[in-house]
C-alpha cells in the first residue's frame, strides 16, 4: 500500500462574500507526513475540508487521481471537535469508523501502536467513549482512522487534548504511517515541524510558504504570528520555538498606563 497526491490548482473557497482560501498551486506526496500551520482563522481547516469535498470551492483538487467525493474510500479523517455519542463503546467506534472502507492491505496497527508506545489503547475497547479522558478519546479516534487502510489520512488538531508524552508518541507514529501513507496534518504545535516532510503556512487564507521546514525562516513566522520564534537543533531535528521571556518582557512587565507606580504623567 502507498500513499497517494494531493494536486491543488486555482483553489477558491467563498462563504458570506468573504474569501477564505486561495491557492493557486500546491502538491503534496504521495506518501510523507506534510503540516498545515498558521494561526487562528488562517484556513487551514477550510483547506483540508477542500480535500475532503466538504465545502463548495472554485478550481481543481484532486484526490488519488480523482475528486474528492470519487476518492472517499481512500480517505480517513481525524476532525478537530470529538463528536461522538458518549454512551457508545470504543469498539462501536471504531467499526463506526471503518464504515465504507475499501478492502484491500491493512496497516499493522499492533506493530505500529507498540512500537511509538501506545499498545495500551486497545485496552479501552470494553469502555464507553464518554468514560474517557479528551487526550483517550482523541487516541482512540487517531487508531480507528488509521485501523481504515487509508491511503490519505487528513487530521485536523489531531495533537490536541495530549500531553506531551502523548504528543511525541503520536507524532512517531505518524512519521511511521507516513511510510505507507500520504498524512496530511494541521497543528499549532509547529515545535515539531521538524519531523515534517513539509510545511505549509497559511496567512489569511492564501500560503505564506510551502516546502521543506529546514527553509522556513524564522522571520516568516514571526510576520505572519507576531511574536519572536528562535530555531534550535537537537539531535540533527530543527525546532522553532517562541522566544517566550522576549514575549514575557515586552508583553507582561511594562507598566500598564496609569497603573500605580508608573511614572508616566498625563497632560
């Protein structure tokens, strides 16, 4: 099983007379693990709805070679929001899941849970989905729609409700899927980027950069997000990372006008 290509050309999505994406060209895969960042309202759930044929949209995407709404079978999505009945078990949940999946190669998801440290997730299958933590539930889901056999797995947030533990374990086991399938991911973590086989940064709906993280300047992000970032290297992976006590200093510490004890007077 391989992954396959996400083409995107001339890509417009409208809603209330408002422009909320526009791409004119972008490629991604077959196979790797690609980010989607940007901050808050930029449209980088509104893209990976494009590729999922969930919204109207001007220009061309294709999917596995097709359409979206062709390519359905292909695909497993991750949504930011946990909507799920609470009294449902995670088995129930996960057959939900493979619901209209293709048959066909099958991913080893013991082999791949084991080895990024999450085996302890089939535990849970007994449970009702509402008993479980946001983070267990966000795991469960993550497993079910990889358990498809996807050959495109879109994740919006799907680092959300985790710990850091959890993060890093998950974003292993992307990489590892990422072997066989095409992911394509949106994150506000973009410490990990570095793990990426591509980034694609959104700013007010069109992309600000697009390629390899390694070429991501660092003054980029901080036009497009408005605060200081430094880039780090650890063990030969780039990480960005706010330059949080520069942010803490300017932001936090300066008198706030006409607190008491600042020295500025009016006239």
């Amino acid at each position: 099983m391989t992954g396959c290509s996400v083409e995107i050309r001339s890509l417009r999505v409208e809603a209330s007379g408002k422009v909320l994406v526009e791409v004119e060209d972008l490629s991604l895969g077959p196979g790797g693990l690609h980010f989607i960042i940007g901050p808050n309202g930029a449209g980088k759930t509104t893209l990976l709805r494009s590729l999922l044929g969930l919204v109207r949209y001007q220009g061309v995407v294709k999917v596995c070679g097709t359409v979206p709404r062709d390519a359905r079978g292909w695909i497993s999505y991750i949504p930011a929001s946990i909507m799920v009945d609470p009294w449902a078990k995670v088995g129930e949940v996960r057959r939900a899941v493979l619901y209209g999946s293709r048959p066909g190669e099958r991913l080893n998801m013991d082999q791949l849970l084991g080895y990024v440290g999450l085996e302890w997730i089939r535990s849970l299958t007994g449970r009702r989905f509402g008993e479980l933590s946001s983070g267990e539930q966000r795991l469960t889901l993550i497993a079910a729609a990889m358990n498809r056999m996807p050959k495109l797995l879109v994740a919006d947030e799907p680092l959300s409700f985790l710990d850091m533990a959890n993060q890093i374990r998950v974003i292993g086991l992307l990489r590892e899927v990422s072997r066989q399938v095409t992911v394509v991911m949106t994150t506000h973590e973009i410490m990990y980027m570095g793990y990426a086989d591509t980034v694609t940064l959104i700013h007010k709906g069109s992309i600000a950069y697009s390629g390899p993280p390694s070429r991501l300047n660092t003054s980029i992000i901080e036009d497009v997000y408005g605060i200081k970032v430094m880039s780090v290297e650890i063990g030969g992976v780039r990480f960005l990372l706010p330059d949080t006590a520069q942010v803490v200093r300017e932001r936090f510490t300066a008198p706030v006008r006409g607190a008491r004890g600042s020295t500025q007077r009016s006239s």
